[in-house]
C-alpha cells in the first residue's frame, strides 16, 4: 500500500508516526517548506502562515502534548512558540520522521484515479500515484479578506501578515475581528501605537489564561463529566466572577453559552481595554479612504487596518468542482476523518478543538492506520453518520463558516479512543 501525506506540520508529523508503528512505511510526505513545523515555524516576511513573534500557545502545556511524547518538565505552563517548535522537531527526531519526507516539494494538484487511487502533480512536474491519501496541511493559510477591504486608503494587513509590532509607532490603528489573532493584534500594537481600537461586530467569550491558579482548560477538563447545560452555566458563572461583564468593558454581551462558539483565550485584552490602551468599537457599516464609520453613527481616522478575519479553508490542490468548502457550514466527514464519497481519502487536523489540535491529530491518524491494517473497522453505515454529523455540528455552535470544524476537545477525543479500540 503506498501512501501519500500533503504536509509536515503538527497533523503530518503525528500521520507519519502512526501510520510506521502499524507497519504501513511505503509512504512519503510532501512539505513544501525547507522544515517541520507548519505555522509553527516564525518568519518576519509576509508570504509564510506562521506565528507572532511573541506567540504562546493558548491551551496549556499538559492538554497539548501528545499521548506518548510529554512536554519537557521545564517548560512552562503556556511555552512559547520557539519551545513548541522545539518540542515537534524532537518528536520527529526521536521517532526518525524526517527520512519519510521530501521537503520543498509542492503537491499542485490532486486527482482521484481508477480503482480509489491518486495521482498527485508535484511542483517538478512528476506525478506519483498512491493508494490512500491523507490530507494534513491545516486550514489557517488562505487569509479572509473582508469585501470592503480595498476602499481603505491606508496601510492594510491580515493578521495573517502580522509577525511583531515593529512599525506601528506611533500609529492609529484599527483592529477589525476579536477572536485569537485579533486580540493578539491589538494587544501587541497597544504597546507602542498611539491609539489601538478593536472593531467587534458579533459576541466573542474572551477567557483568562488562569483560574484559581490554574490554566483554564485544565481546570474546564475536571467539569467534563457534568451535563453540558451544567459545564455552560458555570463556565458563564466563573467568567463572570473574574471579569464581570463584557459590556463594561465596552463589549457585545454574548446571549449563548460559551460552548456553542470557539473562545478566545487572552489575558491581556480586558486589561488594555480598562487601561484605555485598547478601545473597542461596534461593526464597521462603511470606509471613505481612511475614515472608518461604524454601525454606532461614530467614526475616526486611522493608519493602518488589520483584518482578524479569519481563512478560507482551501485546499489549493483539488479542483473546486471536487472538494470546495471555503464558505461551508456544513461538512459531512465521519468522524472528521473519513470522506463519504471518497474512502481511501483521509483528512487529518481538520478540526478546529475548543482545547489543542495535537492530541485529536494524533489519535486521528491512529484510528486511520488501524483501519488501514484493518485491526478496526468502521460501522456499516459509517457514510450515512458522516452527514449526520456535519448536520450535527452545524446545529451546535454558532452558525457561522469558522465553527464548521469546531469540535469540543474531550468528547471528541473519547469518539476518536473509542472508534480505535
């Protein structure tokens, strides 16, 4: 059986390591930079998906390693991104991955052949065939341009494109999204820009990294066992002991319970805000050259925009009349893994957890190699429950393209143990 793998990130790294522990070694993974690591991999220049300069993960450091490669004793609770791109490339170390991948190699387009197989088109022009395929090349590399964004006559940038706040001196700028890169955006502009607003058109849940001394989704973890309505209101009881109110700082009220969207986890945005370092503002109606109105009747001038809008989720490879789900809110994979109409097509790190994307990759690409050992099967109906599901997670978060990989970290994880054993 050969097997192809598109990307050696956090998701390609764990494929490679499953799928040689079950004895399936006839595979290569084709990354298209010079290293691991994926977004993890810091370059000032735009071009690249990758982190801040200043960058910490959000979930802390005992819910993101993975099962069998702990975190070292001496990094601290929220490492930074240097530590965690040293943490992936001694896991690849340690599990010898890198003789399985071809570095600087583009996979340019992907098209299924006779038999359930694929032929891949490299950027050398070669076009190796495989039997399976699996896709972990993330879904944070295509930015999200708002529409308006062009009528801005000043200096534009995605968040995408925001390494440090090296050039914000002395600037006006407006942040326009408060999900993680946006907060990050403006928190980090606040610290030598002379006016930092933040546009927040919807309600966002912005969570502390720490509660009663405890990094917050640890401490969430020991709620799990709670009927969800119980874990929603104590969630909404504890931020508000913490933070009090969102509109006291200027904030759109949430009217949903924190887990139907994906948090923002920030312990700097609040402060900033209370100390007029950060000011918000409501949703953006119009922009006249570098005047922005918003939707409140109130307007000012600014010199640079950063859009936190969020990515298309675009796979670049396949023909858009074969897989395109940039604008869905509805995505039907069992498990989200297995493809319905495709089996031999696998999608790794697809998901987008209300806790850290490594565990569920790794238990994701072990549940693929068993089944491709076929130590584990799937249930009959397994193509049916994949549109269930995607009917399943549409209903239970917010209804919006961004929640359309959401997963609760946890239970998801469950599914995935249990669907191996």
């Amino acid at each position: 059986m050969k097997i192809a793998i598109i990307g050696a990130g956090c998701s390609g790294l764990t494929t490679i390591k499953n799928l040689v522990e079950a004895g399936l070694d006839d595979l290569v993974c084709f990354e298209k930079n010079d290293q691991i690591g994926g977004n993890w991999v810091y370059t000032a220049g735009s071009g690249h998906s990758s982190v801040c300069e200043t960058t910490h993960i959000i979930s802390s450091k005992k819910m993101s390693e993975f099962h069998d490669f702990p975190m070292p004793d001496d990094y601290p609770d929220y490492p930074s991104h240097q530590q965690v791109l040293a943490y992936f490339q001694a896991y690849a170390q340690h599990f010898g991955l890198e003789r399985y991948i071809r570095f600087n190699t583009s996979v340019r387009h992907v098209e299924k052949i006779a038999g359930e197989r694929w032929r891949l088109t490299l950027d050398d022009d070669s076009q190796p065939e495989f039997d399976c395929l699996l896709i972990a090349n993330g879904h944070h590399s295509v930015p999200r341009h708002p529409d308006w964004h062009a009528q801005f006559t000043g200096k534009y940038l995605h968040a995408h494109d925001f390494k440090n706040n090296r050039g914000m001196e002395g600037k006006r700028v407006l942040v326009v999204g408060a999900g993680n890169s946006g907060c990050d955006c403006a928190v980090e502009s606040s610290r030598i820009a002379a006016q930092v607003d933040i546009s927040v058109r919807s309600p966002q849940y912005i969570v502390p990294k720490f509660f009663m001394g405890k990094p917050t989704d640890a401490f969430a973890s020991k709620m799990e066992w709670l009927p969800r309505s119980v874990q929603d209101w104590l969630q909404r009881f504890s931020l508000r002991i913490q933070v009090g109110r969102y509109r006291d700082y200027g904030l759109p009220e949430p009217d949903f319970p924190p887990t139907r969207s994906h948090p923002t986890v920030n312990s700097e945005l609040l402060d900033k805000i209370r100390h007029g370092k950060v000011t918000p503002r409501l949703g953006i109606e119009r922009i006249d050259g570098q005047t922005i109105y918003f939707t409140d009747g109130s307007h000012a001038e600014y010199d640079v925009l950063i859009a936190a809008t969020g990515y298309l989720m675009r796979f670049p490879f396949f023909d858009t009349d074969f897989i395109n789900w940039e604008e869905a809110t509805n995505i039907p994979l069992y498990l989200r893994v297995f493809h319905p109409e495709h089996p031999t097509l696998f999608f790794i790190g697809l998901v987008q957890p209300q806790g850290c994307i490594w565990p569920l990759s790794d238990a994701q690409a072990r549940l693929v190699s068993r089944v491709l050992t076929r130590k584990t099967a799937l249930p009959a109906d397994w193509q049916q429950r994949a549109y269930a599901e995607g009917r399943h997670i549409e209903n239970s978060f917010v209804h919006n393209p961004r929640h359309s990989v959401e997963v609760h970290f946890l239970p998801y994880l469950r599914q995935l143990q249990q669907a191996t054993r």
